[in-house]
C-alpha cells in the first residue's frame, strides 16, 4: 500500500528540488514530487509542472500539495481541479517546514486526513 | 452588433501588440509594488496566445477564449496567470455554443469572467487588483445596450487610475501596506491595455 | 544608510540559494546572503558558512537570521554568540515566508525591532 | 589521580575508533527515528578531530578539549555537531588553568559539559536525547571519590539502554511521537561510546 504523496511547489526551482533532497535524505519511504519556477527556470511557477508533479505521486492514498507564495497557490488550485483527482489537498503550512512533518506523517502510513488534521494543528 | 469570431482574435492581436509596447513599462510599475515582472509575464503570456491561436481555424468565439485561457495560465508564471487564464476560461463557458457572441452574451461572459477573477484571487473590489478594473467596466457595460467603443474606452482608464489611490490588500503589494499607496497597480494597467484593445476592435464596426 | 541584512541557513544549499533568488527577484533593495548544507554540499549546516553569511550582510541596522529545522537553530545560535556583534536576531518564522516578509520590510528601511515584531504579528 | 593531556588525546583517539567501528550501527539507529546520518555525522567530526590534535603540542587539558569542541561544532553537520562541541566547549572552559584534571574538577567539567547540552538543546532528562545519558553518568560520578572506569562503563551502559523505553519530545525522533518508543537514542549511543573510551583509557592507570 502507496503512501500519501507530497508536491512541493516553490517559484525557486532550486527550492522545490532542495525541499525534496531534505525529505528524501531525512524519511526513508517518501513520495515527493517538486515542482519549482517557470519553464525556463526563471522565477514563478508553472501549471504543467505542478500537474505533472501531482499525477507522479498520486495513489489512492491521495497527495498533499504545499506551496510557497500567493500566487503559486491559484496555479496549485486550477491544476488540483483540471485534475479532476480524488484527494488532492492544498495545504495551508509553510513550504519547507509543513512538508518535512508531512513526510515524517506519510511515511508512518498515515492517512491523508490525519496529516492535514496535523499540519493544521502545528501550523495554525 | 454581434462578436465575431474574427474580432476575438482581432481581440487577443491587439492586446498582445500594447502588452509587448507597454512591457518595460508594466514591469516598472510591478518593479514599485511587486516584484517588477509583470511586464515581462505579461508580455510572454500574450506572445504565446497569438502563437497558440495562429493558424487555426475557430468555429466558436468559445474556442478562441478557451485556446487564450489555456495559454495565459500556463505560460505567464505570477499571479496574472492563473487571474487572466481563470477569466477567459469563464468566458470561455458562458460563451460556449453560438458561433458568435450577441452583447448581452458577451456581457455575461465578461461578468463571468469578472467573477473568475475575484473567485481564484479571493480578492473583491477596492484590494488595488485587476479586480478594481474588470468590475467597474462590467457594471457599467451593463447598463449600454449594445457595444460602446467610446464606454469601454473611458470606463476602463478611470478606473485603471483609481487603482493609485487604494492601499493594497490582496497579491504582493499587500505586503506594502500604506507604501503601495500613489502606484497604479500592474494588474489593473494590463487589464486597461485589453479593454482598450477590446475598444479599438470594436470601433468603427459597430 | 544601510537595511537590515538577511540570513537564510537551510540544511539544502539548493533551498537557501533558491530563497536568495526568490527574495533578489521579488524585493529589489535587499542584502541578503544564504548558508546552505554542510561544507561539501551535503544535507545538514555549516557553522562556518553561517558565521561567514552573518558577516556578509551586516551592519549598524543589524541582522536578522532565518533557519529551517532544529538543529540548524543550534548552529545559528552557536554562530551569533561566537561573532559578538550588536543586533543580530534569530528569527522565529518559517524560513522562506518569514524571510519574504523581512526583506520586503528591511527594502523599506524598517529597523530590525519592527521587522522581528512584524513577523511576531504573523506567524504566531 | 589527575586526568592528564595524554590521557585526554587518547580519550579522543579511542572515542574516534569506536565511533569509526560502530559508524553503520549508529547511522542505522538514526534511520529508525531519525535521519540516518548520525554515524557518518560522528565519523565525520571524530576524523577531523583526531587529525587536528595530531601533532600539536597541548600543554592543558583544556586546550585539548577546546580545539575538539571547536571541530566537532564545524564539522559534524547535524544536531550532534552543536550539542558535543558545546559539551567539550563547556569542559574546557571549567577545566581552564590546570595542566592535568583532578577528579573534583573533571566531574565538575563534565557537569558543565551536561549542562551545556541541556542548554543548548533546551532539553531535559526523559525527552530520549544524549541529555538522557550525560546527566545520570553525571550524577553517579558525582559519588565516588575517584576515577572508576567500571562505575563509567556501568552507569552509561544502563543509562544508554534506558533511552529505548523513552517517547522522543525533543530532536528530529520527536515527530515520531509515540512511534519513537522501542528504539535507542543515536546520540545516547553515541555518547556512550564516548564514556566508554573514557573508560577504558582510565583503567588499569589509577
Ligand atoms: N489575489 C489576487 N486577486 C486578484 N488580483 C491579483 C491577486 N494577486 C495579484 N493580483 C494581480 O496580479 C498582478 C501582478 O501580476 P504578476 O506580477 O504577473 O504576478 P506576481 O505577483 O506573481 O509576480 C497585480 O498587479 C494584481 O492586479
Ligand atoms: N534538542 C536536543 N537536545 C539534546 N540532544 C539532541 C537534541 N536534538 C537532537 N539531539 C541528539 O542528537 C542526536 C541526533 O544527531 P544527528 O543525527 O547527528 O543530528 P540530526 O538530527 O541533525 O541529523 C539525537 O539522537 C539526540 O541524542
Ligand atoms: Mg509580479
Ligand atoms: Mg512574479
Ligand atoms: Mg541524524
Ligand atoms: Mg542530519
């Protein structure tokens, strides 16, 4: 049984790929997808990457999206509902903090509801 | 008078020719209450759309909008992206059917459209966005009975230039507070260049 | 006269580069230096390069450092006390939305005590 | 007797060699409820710290102890870098002066070296962290007259394998929570070994 998996949207590329090795290096059995910048690596973000972030970690398990900025999180939205998938959450924690206790939640196999339930409590 | 399919991709060739015109100086604006790209989001966002559309043949005003939408969201990077992508995607749907659009047709679709915005931005009037443009235009468009060149024209600029006076609430120039006071806001300018862009297509052809 | 300088230390080289280029692109008029991953670019922090970033960016308007996770905190305090200058303040805020934040202040010239207070007012 | 420069370096040197022979076990501790870097974080440090004593001419304790506070604090790279440096950094402060140690003042030391780690970590006894190893070693010391490297050994050995009961509120193992239960603390492991080589290069010399 898959996971809850995570996206981390940044407009730095550099961020959401940094994000990544950090959850990586620190909890073993996580499925984390970064999605950072524009097309060209400039600052900002992009729809398709964020779609193509979520389709790579999503399970029936569902995924949690973090975001960086403002405006990363109406291009997180529109992608989430273009998608049309069950159980795609946006989370509202910060980018790198909420997604490391989202990492250490998912990898205990804990179900999506629970870790939007302790993102919302540490971060609220 | 009835929008063609024609003029909105007169529609979309115009906005892109003042957006690429007005780049540095979108940017400029941004530059003082914003992080200074909007100019150069703007100005790709757009390119793209006249690519995107050219060539292609459109059965539907719809198509066109839905083609634009598409485009703008995936393509311009900030929040004007997801904004102008969201509004045309509405229109795009309230349009959805006629070969053409008739004015009240098309007044939904821009209320619509309006509505998109204020909705994906949680933003409503008077936060210093775009939103302080596309909903003055709507409400008085409303009260024209056909397409007005010379309304569309006048009601955009004053509320464009209103927009310097708000303290902003919502987008990065919140994070200003009474320092984004005495700048227009980017959003409401580039939104000022498509309405006038929508003015100078429908000129002379109604 | 000089604003306050910026600080972010991140256990990723990637993530304290990627928020220096979020906050040089976002906040024109903003000192800002990062101290990311361990010496050889490993995950982890580097007491040398932290004291090295303090140092880049500080002045008689002080400093204001941002950290990711916990034991990247002990390093940054470890750091300021060994430096021993005047006015440099750990800060207490998610590391890239809470130094956003501050650059956005420190480019309006705002000193340290208001800037730490502001992000106080938001991220408490 | 007095805790001699010798006897410090070799502390050291065999600290370092236990912590190289038990590199894997430590990083795999560390991956239960951690990171899973702890041995090569230790590894790392305990190297570099070794090399830096290499060759020099100490003519206090102190000074010993100071330049491995110094290289583990830059070196290690993770939480144990700070917490070790601090506890050596506060040896050598309270250690300052003498050539050699007497026993009073070693334990007095060490006590301050447990203190720094509580500080630095803002942690307490009973939160599954080194503390939970430096503070009863601390304490049994306390009450014997003299160097005893049985009572060293003993006093960390069950001081260590109590960690594995403890929930983790402090460190990474803290987001664990309940989870962190059944698994020993890698810094107490470690510091453990740390006693241990104390231990063993106090025998058979008192
Ligand atoms: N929440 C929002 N609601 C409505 N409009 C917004 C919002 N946030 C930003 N905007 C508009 O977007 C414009 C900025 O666009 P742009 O510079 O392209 O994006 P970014 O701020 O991501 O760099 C603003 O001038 C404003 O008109
Ligand atoms: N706040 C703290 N106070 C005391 N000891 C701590 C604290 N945080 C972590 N530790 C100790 O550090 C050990 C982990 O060290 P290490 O793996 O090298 O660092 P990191 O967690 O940064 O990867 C833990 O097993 C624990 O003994
Ligand atoms: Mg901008
Ligand atoms: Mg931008
Ligand atoms: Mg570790
Ligand atoms: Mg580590």
């Amino acid at each position: 049984m898959a996971n809850v998996g995570i996206v981390i949207i940044s407009h730095s590329e550099k961020v959401a790929n940094g994000v990544k090795d950090i959850l990586e290096q620190a909890v073993g059995q996580v499925t984390v997808e970064a999605a950072g910048g524009q097309g060209d690596g400039e600052i900002g973000t992009s729809l398709e990457k964020i779609q193509g972030a979520i389709e790579k970690v999503h399970s029936a398990q569902g995924t949690i999206v973090f975001y960086d900025l403002g405006s990363a999180k109406m291009n997180a939205e529109i992608a989430i509902e273009m998608l049309e998938l069950e159980n795609v959450q946006l989370a509202e924690a910060p980018v790198l903090e909420g997604a490391y206790l989202a990492a250490v939640e998912s990898s205990m196999g804990r179900p999506l509801e629970k870790i939007v339930n302790a993102l919302e409590k540490e971060f609220k | 008078m009835a929008f063609t399919v024609e003029q909105a991709l007169n529609w979309l060739t115009k906005s892109n020719e003042k957006i690429q015109e007005n780049k540095d100086y979108l940017s400029e604006l941004d530059q003082a209450i914003g992080d200074g790209d909007h100019g150069i989001n703007m100005a790709r966002g757009f390119d793209e759309v006249v690519k995107k559309l050219d060539g292609n043949d459109y059965k539907q005003v719809a198509d066109v909008w839905k083609d634009a939408a598409m485009t703008l969201m995936s393509k311009v990077g900030g929040a004007s992206g997801p904004l102008f992508g969201t509004a045309f995607l509405k229109m795009s749907m309230a349009a959805k059917g006629g070969e053409a659009v008739s004015y009240d047709a098309f007044i939904k679709a821009l209320e619509d459209g309006g509505a998109g915005i204020k909705q994906r931005g949680k933003a409503t009037e008077g936060e210093k966005t775009m939103v302080d443009v596309w909903s003055p235009v709507v409400k008085q468009l409303k009260e024209a009975k056909d397409f007005d060149a010379g309304l569309i024209r006048d009601s955009s600029k004053s509320a464009m230039e209103a927009t310097k006076d708000i303290i902003a609430t919502k987008g990065r120039a919140a994070y200003l507070k009474e320092r984004s006071k005495g700048h227009l806001d980017p959003g409401s300018v580039s939104s000022y260049y498509i309405f006038q862009a929508l003015s100078d297509c429908i000129e002379g052809e109604v």
